[in-house]
C-alpha cells in the first residue's frame, strides 16, 4: 500500500460551462467536474443572462454569481456537496424573484 500524501492541494477552477441542466468546472490541475444544476436551485431557475453572469473569487477557489447572489466553493463541486439553503430561503428567493419580473 502506498502512503497517503502528505498534502492535497485545494482544489482551483482555470474555466466553467454552464447548460440548461450542468455545470462543468475545469481545474488548474487538469480535472473536469460536472454536476447537475438542479444541486444548486438558484442557477437552475435562472435566467441564461444570470447565469453567464459570473466570476471566479479567491484564486479559483469558488464561482460567484452576483445577480442570484449565489456563491460556490470549488471544492464543494469537487466533493459533490449540493446547496445547503434552507427550503424557506428558496421560497423566500423564488417569490421575491416573480415579483421583479
């Protein structure tokens, strides 16, 4: 059996794709990641517009969409950890959302 090492780097994004149902992270160290949007309620129910709104923070360590007022972690992609908002928050959000419209 191999050791472990001694240090795993966090994981960064270099570039991203969005779909009507995925989003795809490409990593500076050579990995893609997708999951599905329906993890993350915010860009699902967003506008293309909204979605392609978007800009990296940190150093790639996360993505943040200031329309949706959504931000994700790189590493919550990487180790598939869907949106922890609150079933109240979404509705909360969605309403406030038919309003503006």
């Amino acid at each position: 059996m191999s050791p472990l090492p001694k240090r795993v780097d966090a994981p960064h994004a270099a570039s991203l794709k969005i779909t009507d149902d995925t989003l795809t992270v490409d990593l500076l160290d050579g990995r893609s990641v997708s999951i599905p949007l329906e993890w993350y309620p915010r860009l699902l129910h967003a506008q293309v517009a909204e979605r392609e709104h978007w800009r990296f923070i940190g150093n790639g360590d996360g993505i943040r969409w200031p329309d949706l007022d959504e931000d994700i972690s790189v590493e919550a992609i990487v180790f598939g950890i869907p949106s922890r908002e609150g079933r109240q928050s979404r509705r909360n959000w969605l309403d406030e959302r038919k309003h503006v419209r």
